[in-house]
C-alpha cells in the first residue's frame, strides 16, 4: 500500500504547476527574471510592472496560457487587492511571490521630507507586506508557498546618503525574520535574497530629493558627502561581476530548494558583509567601512564647527 500512496504523492507533486507572482519587472533584477522563467514552463507566472512601464515589459513577452503581464504599483493598495483577486479567480492564488520592486532614495537624512520617507517606505516595505498579507491565506491552506524577498546589504549595513534606503530594507529584514517564525508552521518559507553592488545601470533610477538633487550643483555642509558616494557607488556597481541575470537565476535557485534559508547573500561582498558583520563586533566594522570610504575624514571640514 505504502510504494502506491508514495507514487500518487509523487504524480501528485509533479503536476503541480506554481504559481510565481514578480513585483518590479520593467528593469534590472526583476526583467531578468522575468525573461528567465518565461522559459520556465514548470511555472505558472505573473510578471508586473507600473503602468507606465507596462508597454516595455508586454514588448518582451506576449501573454499565454502560463505567463501573463499585469500592472502593479506596490504602494497601492486597490492595485494590490485588484491584481491579487485577479491571480485567484484565473489561478487559485500565488504559491510563490518574489517582492522585488524597489526604489532608493539617495539624500543625506537632513534632506528628507516626510514624503519622501514615506515613498521610500511604501515601495520597499509597506508594499512587500501587503503582498504578502494577500499571499499567505492561500500558501496557509495549501501547506506550501515560497515568499522571497529582494533585500540587499543595505539592509545588513547603512551607508551615508543611503540612511532612509537602508531603514526600509532593515525594515523587510526584521518583518521578515519574524515571518520565518509565523510561517513555518504552514509550510511556508521565506527567503531575503541580499545582492550587494551589481554591475547594471540601476544606479540611475536612484530618487533625489529637491535638496539632494545632482542639479542643484551640490553645494553646503553635506556636498563632499554627495560628491564622494555617488561616484563611489556608482564606481562599485562598474566593477561589480555580478549582473541581474546572475541575481536572477540565483532566484530561481532558492524558488527551486524545499528548505531555502532566511538569509541569501547573493553577490561577493553581500557574502563578505554577511560575514564581517557576524564576526566583527560593530565598534570596529564602522571604523573600518568609514576608512574605505574615499577621503571621507575630510568631508565636510570647511563646515564644521566641531569642538575638540
Ligand atoms: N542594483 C543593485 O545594485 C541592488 C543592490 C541590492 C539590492 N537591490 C534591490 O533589488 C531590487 C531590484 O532592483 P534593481 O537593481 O533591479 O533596480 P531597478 O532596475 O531600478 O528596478 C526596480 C524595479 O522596481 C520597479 N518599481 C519601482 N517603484 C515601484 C512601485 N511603486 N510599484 C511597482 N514597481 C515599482 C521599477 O519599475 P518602474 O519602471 O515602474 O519604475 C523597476 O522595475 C530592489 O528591491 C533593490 O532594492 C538592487
């Protein structure tokens, strides 16, 4: 009796055809993604994009019975229900989400307004939870699901000009720790795949803000800090060897494992940083970190008015 019930359970499993959700899918991580398990039959898929990059995405791909494009704007709670309901009518509902979608501001904290906090947060966090709200009743009866979230190093370590980007994926890495809790007695998993610098030209859809904004020819107290990260960071992502494509199939990677971990370092310095921020006590890693930034001990001097 037992082999036959093993071999219904398995013709059972390998009928299963998932359903993947993708947030953010007109640039970078997220189109390669989505152009990866366009040739991944063994999946059912639901790529999105904000409306006014649906044209670009729908050029790529054209919908059929197992791969549709769909618009999302994750801070959007009618988009989110709206597309959710949508996905159980056609499908039953998402066994896999991938948050993806993301936006980071660069601005020193000063030169934040409350709106731009707020956007920073919506993308990258309010919207991740409330996908993953609608997703979870479906993953709980189902007794499986997968929720991966795009996190980054920034959600390990904060860099200056980075704080309200790197507040927002500390935020998914705190929620989501508590989820590898909550969920694991459903059978649901979730994973924060953590890419570090990428070789793309994502560093120019960063957000400025009116006082932050490269236009303004940066001048006052916090010029050298914009001066100084933006070539740095923009230099990293130049010699970074890892591409979106990379990070993407290291998606699928984890989509694939039954028992992802929480944490997935994705690229060599997220691994080192990973590392480095175990090991080290935090006294000496920010010392460290603010050495390697360039010429950093003198930023700033000709505005201090610091008290020795
Ligand atoms: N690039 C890196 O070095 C790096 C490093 C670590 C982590 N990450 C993370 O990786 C993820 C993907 O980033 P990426 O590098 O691929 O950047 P990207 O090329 O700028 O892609 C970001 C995607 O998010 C979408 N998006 C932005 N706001 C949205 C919203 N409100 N609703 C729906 N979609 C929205 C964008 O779509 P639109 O066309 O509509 O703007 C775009 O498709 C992000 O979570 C990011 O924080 C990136």
């Amino acid at each position: 009796m037992k082999p036959l019930l093993y071999l219904f359970k398995r013709k059972k499993a390998q009928n299963f055809q998932p359903v993947v959700l993708v947030t953010g899918c007109s640039s970078g991580i997220g189109l390669a993604l989505a152009k990866l398990l366009y040739e991944h039959t063994e999946y059912r898929v639901v790529v999105t994009a904000r409306e006014k990059s649906l044209d670009k995405v729908r050029n790529y791909f054209l919908d059929n019975e197992r791969f549709i494009v769909r618009p999302l704007d994750v801070t959007s709670e009618a988009d989110r229900i709206r597309l959710y309901n949508e996905i159980k009518k056609i499908w039953g509902g998402v066994d896999i989400l991938i948050n993806n979608a993301g936006v980071s501001y660069r601005s020193v904290v000063e030169h934040m307004t409350e709106k731009d906090e707020e956007l920073q947060m919506a993308t990258n966090y309010f919207g991740p939870m409330g996908m993953i709200r609608l997703a979870l009743p479906h993953m709980r009866d189902t007794g499986r699901g997968k929720i991966i979230n795009i996190s980054s190093v920034s959600g390990m370590l904060a860099m200056p000009t980075m704080a309200s980007y790197s507040a927002s994926k500390y935020a998914l890495e705190g929620a989501s720790e508590a989820l590898w809790y909550e969920t694991r007695p459903f059978g649901v998993t979730i994973t924060l795949v953590q890419p570090g610098f990428i070789h793309s030209n994502s560093f120019r859809n960063v957000y400025h803000t009116e006082l932050s904004d490269p236009t303004r020819n940066w001048s006052g107290p916090y010029s050298d800090f914009y001066k100084n990260m933006t070539p740095f960071v923009e230099r990293m992502m130049n010699l970074s060897l890892t591409t979106p494509e990379k990070i993407a199939k290291q998606v699928v990677k984890v989509m694939k494992k039954e028992n992802p971990p929480l944490w997935h370092p994705a690229t060599l310095d997220a691994v080192l940083f990973y590392y480095f921020r175990r090991l080290l006590p935090r006294r000496v890693l920010l010392p460290i970190l603010y050495w390697l930034l360039p010429n950093a001990k003198n930023w700033s001097k000709d505005y201090s008015h610091r008290r020795r």
